[in-house]
C-alpha cells in the first residue's frame, strides 16, 4: 500500500509541525525534501502540486494532497481514527487549543519565512542585520503573549494544554527552534522553554527534528 509523501524542507517551520504530527499518531511516511534556498519550490513538477509554492504538501495514501501546515494536522486529526488526538474533546479546549496554534502559526511564523525576508532584504535592501532584528523582535513578541496566555489560563501541565502534548506543542517547539536559531533568549520565556525542553526528549519530537531530516545540511 502507498505510503503518505511528505514534501518538505528540513528546516521550515511549517513542516517540522507536521512532522511531529505524524509522529505523535505513528503515522508512516516518507520525507520528500524540496530544498527552498535552492528554490526547489518554484519547480514546475512541485507548483503543479502546490501552486503557492510553498511547503508543507502531503500526499495522503489514497492520493488526496493538501497544503498548510495547520490543516494537514486537522486531516490527520479527522481521519487517522484510533491515532493519539492531538485536539481535546471538549469543544471550547479544543478552540483554546486552536487558539495557541494559530498565534505562533498565524501571527508570528509569517512574518519571518524565506519570501518575506527575501523581499525585506532584496526590494526594500534591508542589512542582514536588520534582517535579523526584525525576526527576533516577532519571535519575542510572539512567544511573550504565549508565555503569558499559557500563565494566565492555567490550562498547561507538562505541555501546552494539559499532561499531553497537542497540536499547540506541535507548533510551538519549531517556533522556539527558530528562536534559537535567531538569538532570542528563550529562557525569558520559562514555561516555553520548560515545555519545549521536555516536548524535546519524545521520540516524536526527536525524529522530526530539523538534524534527523534526510536533507538536513548544516
């Protein structure tokens, strides 16, 4: 039987998320790297899959193929029945959940991918400096307000919500990854970085790791 295919990049936001998704729900599926420094997204054979040419896109074994992150997570959620949820049952958990998702996924993570940057630096001639200053500020943003809506609604256990990691951990690991990445002090952010540390010692989380990807280059 077909396996799911997984196109990606080792280093995106975006699919690292869904990696872990299908880690948590002991999915297979095999890693297609599409390479967006050397522009492997722009490729013909990739935008007829993907027409925004942009990653992730999975390929379900039955051949439905799908774009953004979050709602390739939401399929998986919908239709791998007996998999480990990674949304509570409750409807108004499952909104919380969501919310957390969606504040990292939404509001953060876009400002600082490959075509924003590119245009910040090409059209707009920014230094690679303020390239970078501009990415760290959005990350500290960002994580400030999650820190504090995780404080705040006393909801989060060991993860995001409750002794389980959700979709919430899904996206938010990545994020503190490229945090790390940009020089953010994440210790500013103690319930993130406690959530992060442990989310990171999980099979799950370890195998979706960007340096554990086939075409991770360091």
């Amino acid at each position: 039987m077909p396996r799911m295919k997984l196109y990606n990049y080792y280093r995106s936001s975006a699919a690292y998320r869904v990696r872990i998704a299908l880690n948590l729900k002991g999915l297979s599926w095999d890693h297609v790297g599409v390479h967006l420094l050397k522009r492997e997204h722009r490729n013909t054979e990739y935008l007829a899959l993907n027409p925004a040419g942009l990653v992730p896109t999975l390929i379900d074994d039955d051949g439905t193929t799908l774009t953004q992150s979050l709602a390739i997570i939401e399929y998986l959620e919908e239709t791998k029945a007996g998999t480990p949820p990674l949304l509570p049952k409750d409807p108004a958990a499952r909104a919380y959940v969501r919310s957390l998702a969606m504040a990292l996924a939404c509001d953060v993570h876009p400002l600082n991918n490959v075509r924003v940057l590119n245009y910040i630096t090409g059209e707009l001639g920014a230094t690679d400096a303020q390239k970078s200053a501009w990415i760290a500020h959005w990350i500290e943003i960002g994580l400030d307000a999650f820190e504090k809506v995780l404080l705040q609604s006393g909801l989060s256990g060991q993860f995001c919500y409750g002794d389980l990691p959700t979709m919430a951990d899904c996206v938010l690991v990545p994020q503190v990854f490229s945090a790390r990445r940009f020089n953010v002090d994440v210790s500013k952010f103690p319930r993130v970085a406690a959530i992060e540390s442990l989310c990171n010692t999980l099979p799950a989380f370890i195998g979706a790791h960007p340096k554990n990807q086939s075409d991770f280059a360091p």
